[in-house]
C-alpha cells in the first residue's frame, strides 16, 4: 500500500467491542500512561483521590459487578481503567490521523478475548498510540506482557514494537482485515459464554454455531484467525474443527451451483450499453478493464493512469501490488486491446475527461469527491452493471470468465496462470471449466465447435 502501512491499514479495519466499560471523556482517563500508573504509587494514590471526588459527586461510578457501568459512568478499578486508557489510544490516534475512516468497524486490543472494551469517539488529547501487539490473544498476549517488563528496562521497546507488528506485516492486507473481521465475529458471540470454559472450548462451540449458517470456506478462515491470534489448538481440538469443515464441505457439494462465468458477449453488451456520461463510461471501464486484465478488485481500485500504457493493438496493465505478491515486486498484465474497437474508444474518452481535472491519478475514483474507489465499491459497480446487463453474477465472475474465454481460446496453462497472477496450479484450476481443448483437441479437431 502507498498511502499506509500494512499495520496501519489492520488497524484502521478493526475494532473490538466488549461489555466491560462505556467511557466518557472525564478527568479518570486523562492521566498517565499505564505504565507510568504502574511504576509510581503516588500517582495512583493521587489518582485514587481524585476518583473518590467523582464517586461523591456521582460522575463516576466504581464497579466489579456487574461488568456494565451506564455510558454516563466511569468504571473504576485498576483493570478497568488500564482498558480504559488503551482503547482511548487506540481510538484517538485512529481517528486523529484518520478522519476518513468508518468508526464502524473494530481493531484487537486485548491480551485475551474477553479483554477487549466497546470502542467509543471521544477527546484524543495526549493519548498514546495503540501497541503493535494488543490483538493478540491468550499466551501470546501474556508472553508479550512479559517482554514489555524486561524491555523497558533495557530500552528495547522499539524492538518489542517491531516484534508485535511482524505477524501483521508478513500477510496480504486483505487477508489480516479478513482474519481481523473473523476474530470480531467470534469475540462478540463468545461474550454470553461462562468465563470458565477455555478459548478452545469457545472457538469449537462458535465453529458449529457458525456451520448452520456460514460456508466452508468461512468457517476455514475463522480457523485460521483463531490461531494467528492464539496459540493454535490441541491435536483433538484441531481434528474436530477440520471435522467441522470438512462436513460442511460435504454438505455444500450436494447443492453447489456452478460458479457464474461472465462471457466476452456480456463485456461487449456492456460497452454498447454505454451512455455520454462520466458515471456510465467509469462503471463499463471497470467491468471491461476487470474482464480483460483478470484484475481483482484490489488491483482494480489501486490502478493507476501511469500504470495504463498502450502499444498498438497491445494494452500493459502494471499491478503495483498483486494478492500473491507479498514482495511488492509488481507485475505486468498485458491484454488484447485492438486499437479502434468500442473498448479501446471507451478507456481514451473515459482518459480524456481524467485529463481535464487535475490531481487524478486512479483509475476508478468517485465522480463526486475525487476519491479513490474502494475494493468494496469496485465489487459493487461491477456487480450492478452487470445486473444492468441481464446477468447476476459478481466481479470475481468477470475473472472465472475471462479464463475459460482464454482457454478455449487455445491459450496454454501455463500462459493463463501468469496473465492472471495466480501463484498455484491449483489456485487456477479451481476456476477452470473441463474443455475439449484444455483435453488436447487442436483448433483444426474441433473446427468451429468452440468460439473464440
């Protein structure tokens, strides 16, 4: 990403939410940092002075059940106040440098999954940025607790700090938001359970609860979040939860629908549909550049007019950032564009108007503000022109499409592969269909059978 970090993107996609405490902007959450609280009794004497003020007054309220204070309180013990004051760091620097993001969505905080405190906007001033390593869970949480003890004294905190965004770093964007979404999902059911079962016995029972309801496929990838966060599963723990899958797994093979394929017929219907106007060009480019380049929504949203070149009937797409290239190596994605054709004529009009407001370098921005398009919303245009095209069928559909349009094209494998950026053989044929071609019949066998 050029604009963040990857672990400053995780944390903006994520949030958590928990019933310990509602927190309002009051002197209590206005004091030093935890370890500071810590280290220095007489500021904790002096702090317990001052809150015993509030208690008379009624602004504050202390409690250790029930573990819900009203929003209009303050929850006034040593644990609760250290919750306190990481998620009002955590929230602040968020929004302080982030005003644009959605305060919606939730971020890992806690050092176990009932550690985790509601999210709410309030005052920012002074407060410290969230740690690297708070969305950690269980063992992993205690041993980074232990860590920090000895680093601070040693002033090593900025390897502690580098050491808590590794994990984080190491992994695509989208998949640490995805794992993130998961864990949030499970926490939250995870909260009317008696604290007395372990977080393996909780992520088992969410696994089957979420079954009746989520894919395989869904329930894989909470699995995988569970265990990035904790410390895995015991070997009994981990059979039952592949158990799980794999019976879902079953399930869903005796009425699986065959995955939609978008053809070149519906991407041409689309670019005639095109009306003289910059909304109507920007939704058919999407789709056209999406079918032709077997771009993924991320890539879509991160293209680039500097990434767009044309050389005759030949068009280079450079990905900056592919979903396989952890590297940020970049790839080049080059596609049959003959220069001319109804496709060709749609990108230099829709280049043109670009060209007349200044300062847009993306591809596919909002009509209105000049904003890059999100992921999300590329997903969403493609599916509703689509839709305007006769067609139900999702973004994803343009690259399943466009693949089997290459094969029975006579296009090899192996070619197919690189031009998609797929990094497996596997991951490919999982969106092939069987074709006489991709079986060794040449175009002279099949003769007219198969269209190009």
């Amino acid at each position: 990403m050029e604009e963040s970090s990857i672990f400053d993107v995780f944390l903006r996609a994520t949030r958590i939410r928990h019933p310990i405490a509602k927190t309002t902007t009051t002197r209590a959450v206005h004091m030093r940092s935890r370890m500071d609280h810590r280290r220095d009794t007489m500021q904790r004497a002096v702090h317990r002075e001052e809150l015993n003020k509030l208690v008379e007054s009624g602004v504050v309220v202390e409690t250790v059940s029930p573990k819900v204070v009203s929003s209009l309180h303050v929850a006034v013990n040593d644990e609760a106040i250290r919750r306190q004051r990481r998620v009002s760091h955590a929230v602040a620097t968020t929004i302080k440098e982030h005003p644009e993001i959605d305060t919606s969505i939730g971020v890992p905080l806690s050092k176990g999954s009932r550690n985790h405190v509601q999210l709410e906007q309030m005052s920012f001033n002074g407060f410290e940025k969230p740690r690297s390593w708070d969305w950690h869970e269980g063992h992993k949480a205690a041993f980074f607790e232990s860590l920090v003890e000895e680093a601070e004294r040693a002033g090593l905190m900025h390897l502690v700090d580098s050491l808590g965004k590794a994990p984080i770093e190491a992994r695509a964007v989208s998949t640490m938001k995805a794992y993130a979404g998961e864990n949030q999902r499970r926490i939250n059911w995870s909260k009317s359970l008696p604290a007395s079962l372990s977080e393996e016995h909780r992520f088992t029972l969410y696994l089957v609860d979420r079954a009746m309801s989520a894919g395989s496929s869904s329930l894989a990838k909470a699995a995988a979040a569970f265990k990035l966060a904790n410390d895995g599963l015991s070997p009994f723990a981990s059979q039952l939860v592949s158990d799980v899958i794999k019976a879902q797994r079953r399930k869903e093979s005796e009425s699986r629908a065959q995955p939609t394929q978008v053809s070149v017929n519906t991407v041409s219907k689309i670019v005639d549909m095109v009306q003289d106007d910059e909304k109507s060009e920007r939704n058919a480019l999407v789709v056209t550049l999406s079918f032709y380049g077997l771009l993924r929504a991320e890539e879509a949203s991160m293209l680039k007019w500097s990434d767009v070149h044309q050389s005759g009937n030949m068009l280079k797409l450079k990905i900056r950032r592919a979903k396989n290239d952890q590297l940020a190596r970049g790839r080049e994605t080059f596609c049959d564009w003959p220069e001319g054709s109804k496709r060709d004529c749609l990108l230099k009009r829709f280049r043109a108007r670009a060209s007349m407001r200044p300062g847009l370098d993306f591809v596919f921005q909002n009509i209105l503000n000049g904003t890059k398009l999100t992921p999300s919303a590329i997903s969403g245009i493609a599916k509703d022109t689509l839709a305007a095209a006769g067609v139900s069928a999702t973004h994803h559909s343009l690259r399943r499409g466009r693949a089997n349009h290459l094969q029975q094209s006579g296009v090899d494998f192996q070619a197919i592969k690189e031009t998609g950026r797929w990094r497996s053989d596997a991951g490919l044929r999982c969106y092939l269909s069987d074709s006489p071609r991709a079986q060794g019949f040449t175009v002279t066998e099949l003769g007219d059978e198969v269209g190009g």
